[in-house]
C-alpha cells in the first residue's frame, strides 16, 4: 500500500498494530470514536494489514466516484464465500455472473415490482400484529420479532416458502434458522481474528461445513420441488431466476448461482430491514412527539379502529414515516459502513493521499452520517432534517455522504423493497399499538456485521380491541 502518514491510534505495538484497540464486540462504534479524535482519514493496522477508514464528506466524494473507485470484496465479505460464493452480494466486480444476474433481477426490485408482493408483505404483517396482540402483556424483544417478520417477508416473496416464524413455540428455532445465525456468528468472529486462527477450534470449524450443507440442501430441495411443479411460474425470485434471462447478453442462471443468490437474499434480505425497523421502534417509543406525528399521518389516512387496508399505492404517500425511517438510519446506519477500492492509480484529497491501484479503504458511514455539517445536533433524532427544504439547505457532500444502501453499482438491490416493507409494517403497527418501554432501557447496539438494538424490549399494547 501507499498509503502514508495517517492518523492511527496511541500505543501501536510492534506485533500486534493496533490489534489491542479493536473492541471486538463493537467495532465500528470505536472505530466512529476514532474518526472524532483522529480526523476524515486515519489508519488502523490489525495485525500485517492497515484498514484506512475514510469518514470525511468531502473524501467521500471522491472515492464514491465509480470512475476512479468500486466496491472492495473485503477480507470481511471473503468470509462469505463459503456461503454465497457469486451471489450479488459477494461477487467480485469482474466475475460475469454478477451482470447476469444484476440484469434479471434488477426489474424484481423496482418500486413498480413491488405491487407484486405487496399483497404477501401485508399479509405477513398482518401475523406480526396478531403475534403481539397475542402478548400485550409481555415485555417482547422487538429486534427478535421483526426478525421474524422480515425472514417470512422475503422467503416468501423470494422463493414462496415459510419458516412458519410466527407459529412454532419461542424454542423451537427452525433448522436453517439456527444454521444461519451459527454461520454468521462463525464468520463475525473471524473477521475479528488473524487468517491463522480462522481454522480452529476444529468443532466449530466442522460445525460451519455442516450449517453450510444444511442451507445449501434446503435451498436446492426448494428449487428441484418447483421444476417439478410449476417449471413456468415467474412470481417470485425463484421463479424468475428460473425462467428468464439477461436482456443484454442473452444469458441465463444456472442452478448453483441460483442457490447462492437465494442464500444471499436470505441473508442481505433480512436483518438489514429487521434491524432497521427495531431501531425505528426504538426511536418512536422514545421521542412521544414523533410518535405523535407518525400517529397523526396513519390515523388521517385510517381513520377507523378496524385493521388498516394499507394499499400498494398508500405506501409511498406516507412521508412522514419516510422521514423517521431515514433519519432512523441515519444515525444507526444498519449497515455502518461499506468497501471501496482503487480501479487504478489515483489520489483523494487535492493530492494529498495517493493510493496504488487495489488499495482498499472502509468507508465510516456511521460516522459520515453524523458530519458536523447536518447541524450543532448531529447526534439528535430529528426526523424533519429530511424535509426537501432541509436537505437543499446542505452543503451538497454532506447530503451525498448519506449512504445507508451504500453506492454505485454494487449498492443495494433491495433499497425500494426495504422501504416498502418497513413503511408497510410501520402504518399497521402504529395504527394497532402504543408502544411501552422499558424504563431504565439504554440503547445497546450491538454488531454482528449489521448493527442492532440489544435487549431492547416493549409492551405493545392495543389502541382499540381486537376487531
Ligand atoms: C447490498 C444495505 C435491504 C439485498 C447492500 C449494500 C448495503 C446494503 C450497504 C452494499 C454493500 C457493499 O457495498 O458491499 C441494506 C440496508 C437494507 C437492505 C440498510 C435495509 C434497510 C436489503 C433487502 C435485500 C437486499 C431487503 C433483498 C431483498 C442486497 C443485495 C446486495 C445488497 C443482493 C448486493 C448488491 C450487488 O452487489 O449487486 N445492501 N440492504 N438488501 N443488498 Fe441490501
């Protein structure tokens, strides 16, 4: 690397780098510490390589410039490949499956396409609703039910199969389920330690082969069932992966690249929008005027107390709701960062940092998102930032720093179908409950990989009886 003369933290030590500060629990929440106290660029060396951290607007404006840099398969991302070889997510730029793929299912992904699951996301919705009005007395894990929610929304929709989330017993946790959060799990904690240690103990090692064939044999059961019995249905991701193909070239999937991308979706697809949606709750049921406000825009729309018939059409119309969901990721961005490297030689910074083609840096999005040029309060929860006066009112890099879905080319395929979830999810929710937290709750966010509410609970208690 090329990279010269950054900022690092205090006390490197030989050996190890900066090993020693890495909290390994919460990394990127040190890391946007850092970013206060070392400035828009500085180094961190974990073992023999440096991750440059870029968290300055104005360098981000240079280096989300698909001209001169594109998405980094990071080391953390590799870990992946076991699971999702060339599913969108981990492809690497050059592998021609990417494009294929990228080009059938980027019309899936529309916010027109979502008319086709709408239906299916209310009605997944509406089991969540039935699920908390069934325990109004409880304290429920909010971050652990839309879990639940989000899983059934995109299996179904996806591959037109269900977990059957909101049915089993609280400890009866699905097989593929638990395979799939030990297979995160396994690679989180790699991505914490150096590349020697990645094959020990030998148990858990086993046990990630293991999880890794269970999801893959599920995945392909569910695909070998459908060319059985409905070979020529294009109504949900499978299905179109099966049956079409690239515009461009012609191509189509083959049956391994489908099995990865379903995985990929199952994964990409759900603690992202889940997690999101926790910290909305969290918001909501700590700032009583914006839940208010939400409750004015829902109620206006639905006036009446039976379950609100939240129409395809409506979805978009709900601003207010929009607004605290960006503002939401905003401040807890799910995803807090994303990678980008070097296409060839270049430099960031009117010269000033030179870097090598292949140079990779992490860009800090929790810590761009909360840029001193978004106002003295930057730290605050305040939806109407995002007021079309609001945001003219920025200086143009600080507006283009936001980046929840990351950027270019390989950002976020399932950006509309996020949000149409979530705001889906969000009118039915606010029109049946009122939300109770818990008193002496401070919000813990937790990573693995994507950010979380830890323990963060409520009691949801219904506006209106059940109908
Ligand atoms: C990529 C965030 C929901 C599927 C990404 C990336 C980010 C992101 C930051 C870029 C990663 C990178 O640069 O390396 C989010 C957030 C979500 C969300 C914050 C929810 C609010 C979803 C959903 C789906 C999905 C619902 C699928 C239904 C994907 C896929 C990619 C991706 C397939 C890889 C795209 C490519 O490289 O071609 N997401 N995501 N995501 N996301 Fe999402």
């Amino acid at each position: 690397s090329s990279v010269q003369q950054l900022p690092h933290p205090p006390f490197r030590l030989p050996l190890l780098g900066d090993l020693l500060t890495v909290r390994p629990g919460k990394p990127t929440q040190a890391a946007m510490r850092d970013a206060r106290r070392l400035g828009p660029i500085y180094e961190r060396l974990i073992v023999t390589y440096p991750i440059v951290i870029v968290s300055g607007v104005d360098l981000l404006a240079e280096i989300n410039n698909e001209e001169h840099w594109t998405k980094n398969l990071s080391p953390l991302f590799r870990l992946m490949r076991p699971i999702a070889r060339d599913g969108l997510f981990t492809a690497y730029n050059d592998e021609p499956t990417w494009h294929t793929a990228h080009n059938i299912l980027a019309p899936a992904f529309t916010q027109a396409a979502m008319r086709g699951y709408h239906q299916s996301m209310a009605d997944t919705v509406a089991e969540l609703i039935d699920y908390w009005s069934e325990r109004e007395d409880r304290w429920v894990d909010v971050a652990e039910d839309t879990n639940k929610l989000t899983l059934e929304v995109i299996s179904r929709t996806g591959f037109s199969y269900s977990f059957d989330s909101f049915t089993r017993a609280d400890t009866d946790e699905h097989p593929f389920v638990a395979a799939m959060t030990r297979g995160l799990r396994f690679v989180n904690r790699n991505a914490n330690l150096p590349p020697a240690l990645h094959k020990f103990p030998r148990r858990r090692v086993d046990q990630q082969t293991k999880d890794i064939a269970f999801a893959k044999q599920l995945v392909d059961d569910v695909i070998a069932a459908r060319r059985r019995e409905d070979p020529d249905s294009t109504r949900d991701l499978l299905g179109l992966m099966l049956n079409s193909s690239d515009p461009t070239s012609g191509k189509s999937l083959d049956e391994k690249n489908i099995r990865h991308q379903i995985l990929t979706f199952l994964v990409a697809g759900h603690e992202t929008s889940a997690g999101v949606l926790a910290f909305v709750l969290y918001f909501l049921a700590n700032h009583p005027d914006v839940a208010a406000r939400a409750r004015t825009e829902v109620d206006e729309r639905w006036p009446g107390r039976e379950r609100p018939d939240v129409g395809y059409e409506d979805v978009a119309k709900l601003r207010y709701l929009r607004r605290v969901i960006d503002e939401t990721m905003r401040l807890w961005p799910i995803a807090p960062g994303y990678f980008r490297e070097a296409k060839h030689d270049t430099t960031i910074g009117d010269g000033r940092y030179r870097f090598d083609q292949g140079d990779w840096v992490f860009v800090l999005t929790l810590a761009a998102h909360r840029d001193p040029g978004w106002g003295a309060d930057h730290d605050e929860f305040d939806p109407d930032r995002f007021l079309p006066d609001n945001l003219r009112a920025l200086d143009p890099n600080v507006l283009k720093a936001y980046k929840p879905f990351g950027t270019g080319a390989r950002a976020c395929i399932g950006r509309q179908f996020a949000y149409h979830e979530i705001l889906l999810a969000l009118a039915h929710i606010i029109h049946t409950f009122t939300f109770e937290p818990e008193p002496d709750y401070q919000l813990d966010v937790g990573e693995q990989i994507t950010l979380k509410p830890r323990g963060f609970r409520l009691r949801f208690h219904r506006r209106h009886p059940h109908s």
